[in-house]
C-alpha cells in the first residue's frame, strides 16, 4: 500500500512534467543521431553497430532521468519530510525505481522507431525486444535510483552519478547490447536466451540490494 | 589496522620490500628461462601477486564497509578508505603489468580479456566511490555512503566477470604454484608474501592518515579570537 502511494505520488510528478520526458527524449534521439556521424555513412556498419548505440543512448539519458527524480525531494527539505510520513524508505526507493523504470522504458520503446529509420535495422522479433528493454531499463534504474539518492545531496552531482554509475552497469550494458543484436541481426545459436537471463540476475541482485540498503543512505 | 603504532607498519613495509628484492632477484636471475615466452614470462613474478593482492585489498574493504553498517566505528571507514585506496593502485597496477605482459606475446596492449576488463571496470568502480568521497562533507553521510557504494560495487565484481568472459576471453589459464613448475613457484611466493606484507603496511599507514584527518573533522572550531586570559592586567585609569 505504501508503496502504492509513493508509486502513485511518482508517476503523478512525471505525468505533471511531461516537458522532462521529452526534452530527454530528443537528449537520446540526438545521441543516436551523433553516434551515426561518428561511424560514417555506411549502412552495414550502422546497422551492425546499432544495437550499441541504442544502448549507450539509453544509458546516458538516464542519467538525466535520474538525477531529475531526486531534485524535487531536495527543494525546500521534501526528502525529510517524506522520511517523516508513516511510510518506510524501501517504500520510497521501489516507489522511484519503478517509476524510473517505467520512464527508461518508455524511452527506450520511443527510440526503437528512430534506431529502425536511421541505421535501417530488422526488426523480426518486436516483443523480445521490447523484453530487453524492460530488463535493461530495470538494470538501469535500480542502481541508478540508489546512486541518485546519495549524488544529489552531495557537490557536484552531475560529475558523481555517471562516475558512480557507468562502471557498476557494464554487465547490463554488455547484456543488454547482445542480446538485442541478436535480435535485430539473427540469432542462429539460440545465445539471446543466455544474455538475456545475465540481465536478469543483474536485475534480481541490484533490486533486492539496493532496495535493502536504501534507508541507510537516506537515514541521517 | 591504523590504531596501532605507525613503528609496525614501517616494519612490515620494509620487511615486504625485503621480501620483494629477495624475490625478483630469484626470478630474475636465478630462476630458469620459460620456453615458449622467453624472458616475458619473468613478469609474472610481480603479476600475480600484485593481482592475490589487489582483490584481498578489495576484499577487505568490502568487510569494512560490512563491519562499519553492522557494528559502526570510525576505524572501519578509516580502513575502508585505505583499502580501496590501495586496491585502487594495485588494480592499476595490474593493468599497466598486464599491459607490457601483452604487447610482446598477445602483439597487443589491451585486449578485451575478462580478468583485465574486469580489473578496469575496478578501478573505474572504485575511483567512482573515492571521489564521492571527496565530494561530501559530512563524515557522517560520506561514512555510510562509502559503506553502501562498495557494498553494491563488490558484489557487481563476479557479473562483471562473467559478462565479459562470455563476451571475449583470451586470457591464459591462472597461474598459481599450483599451476607453474617447481624452479618458478618459490619466486612467486616469496614476491606474493612482499606484496602482502607492503599492502598491509601501506593499508596500515593510510588508515592512520585517515583517521588524522577524521579527528580533525570532527573536533570542535577553534574559537575566532582567543578568549581574554583570566589574569590580565587592568588598564590603566580604567572604571573601578
């Protein structure tokens, strides 16, 4: 229930400001578009190296969705006075996990058509995807959300949560690119199952972790 | 580590680097020549224990940040510091170790191997966790942020492993003394010991610096002006 109530409290923000989700959208949409004059015009290296790119721009736009769903819990004390109400803080932490989730994911989905138009990719098998970008977000945001709590009450906070976060997320990195290049290029040995399973013990190891260790962090 | 007299750690300090001289002096001249890679392969004298020990220094802080959650106490975070802070250089160490290994039998620098990926996801991991570190004032929050942070960072270590391993491996098998012939393992063990030795030293004195600069952290402001001493001296013509 309580977190019900914080889930809620979460997507009403995000709902409430929906300006973010796009300025972050068109953040990601340029960082594939930038990716692709890195590369060069040639069609077959974008569409092989596409899978990356989708990712990377996943990832460093998530980094603006997360610094962002903390800033409002800083202005005028709100983070104190949320810790106050008769509600725990893994209530509080899974509350904007999911809603951090929920907004990578529909990032992600919104990228896809981009990706599909700039690197001419397949798309054979759209729900698996759609799989993978849901387990990936959530490797994301667990993390994420956790590394936020503590950066945006620290000195610069836009340096620490990409320096805290981009190392601890190469495995879903990894995971998450393979995984989707096998499904956009063909997967003749059946490897997208094994990948995506890594990606999913990542998510099982950083839900529950994080989620344990968050009241210390927001503890005073 | 770091409570007890500094006189230790310099001892074991010199005692590590005794062993390591004694060491790399039998690996470099009296132990014999490896047959495929040549004189190469005497770097693995200093390779393998600075990788034994660079993961125990990691180890270890990871049972600080454990220890100060649980039971609390400035002389975990003091440690905690100092074994990321030596674990960090070790790692980096490694690399670069790692890296003239290469060059002459891989024909390359870097490569994309598991256990060298992983150590630079380390290092980066680590670094991430130190600049917090320097980044937030309260002792208190930078204590338990520090604690949580490494926490989540070692237990990331073993996915990081296995996801590069099956990304790419190319790694040769691990040595140990176990695995390496009798005239080479009596070297690796005498330089693993030094290493050790000079770790727990270094992790010793840093945490002692550590716990310093925490004291000072946490003692009260000096007063803006001295007070007025009890006994001064009336002025002269003052009101009675």
């Amino acid at each position: 229930m309580q977190l019900l109530a914080a889930l809620h409290k979460e997507l009403l923000l995000q709902w409430r400001t929906k300006a973010q989700l796009l300025a972050i959208f068109i953040f990601g949409a340029s960082s594939l578009l930038l990716f692709s004059f890195a590369v060069g015009p040639d069609s077959s290296a974008l569409r092989q190296h596409a899978a990356g790119f989708l990712w990377l721009g996943l990832m460093l736009s998530s980094t603006l969705t997360l610094a962002e769903s903390f800033q409002s819990e800083m202005e005028q004390r709100a983070l104190e006075g949320l810790l106050l109400l008769p509600a725990g803080a893994r209530a509080l932490y899974y509350g904007k996990a999911i809603s951090n989730w929920t907004q990578l994911t529909l990032l992600g989905i919104g990228l896809i058509p981009l990706m599909v138009v700039l690197y001419d990719t397949p798309m054979p098998r759209p729900f698996a995807l759609l799989g993978v970008i849901m387990a990936g977000a959530a490797g994301l945001s667990a993390p994420g959300t956790l590394y936020a709590a503590m950066t945006s009450q620290a000195r610069a906070k836009q340096t620490l949560l990409p320096l805290l976060l981009f190392p601890l997320v190469v495995p879903v990195l990894l995971s998450a690119v393979k995984a989707t290049s096998l499904l956009i290029l063909g997967d003749p040995m059946g490897q997208v199952r094994d990948w995506v399973l890594l990606l999913l013990c990542f998510d099982a190891i950083h839900w529950s972790l994080c989620g344990f260790l968050f009241d210390r962090v927001v503890e005073d | 580590m770091g409570d007890e007299r500094p006189g230790v750690f310099y001892g074991l300090m010199a005692l590590g680097a005794g062993f390591l001289l004694w060491g790399s002096y039998w690996g470099l001249f009296l132990a014999p020549r490896e047959t495929y890679m040549g004189d190469v392969q005497r770097i693995m004298y200093v390779h393998v224990p600075t990788a034994w020990n660079a993961m125990l220094a990691l180890t270890y802080s990871f049972v600080c940040a454990l220890a100060f959650l649980m039971k609390g106490g400035w002389k975990w975070d003091n440690r905690l510091e100092a074994a990321m802070e030596v674990g960090i250089a070790f790692c980096a160490l490694l690399c670069v170790q790692g890296s003239i290994w290469a060059k002459p039998t891989w024909g390359v620098w870097w490569d994309w191997d598991p256990r060298l990926t992983t150590m630079a996801v380390l290092v980066f991991a680590f670094s991430g966790i130190l600049a917090l570190r320097r980044f937030v004032d309260d002792p208190v929050k930078r204590a338990v942020w520090s604690s949580v942070a490494c926490i989540v960072a070692y237990v990331d270590v073993p996915i990081v492993y296995f996801s590069v391993k099956w990304w790419n491996s190319l790694h040769q098998v691990q040595s140990t003394p176990q695995t390496v012939s009798s005239p080479f393992h009596w070297p690796l063990r005498i330089n693993a010991f030094g290493v050790l030795f000079l770790m727990i030293g270094l992790i010793g004195l840093r945490s002692r610096v550590a716990g310093l600069r925490l004291q000072g952290e946490l003692a009260p402001p000096l007063p803006e002006r001295p007070a007025a001493p009890l006994l001064a001296p009336k002025a002269q013509g003052g009101a009675r």
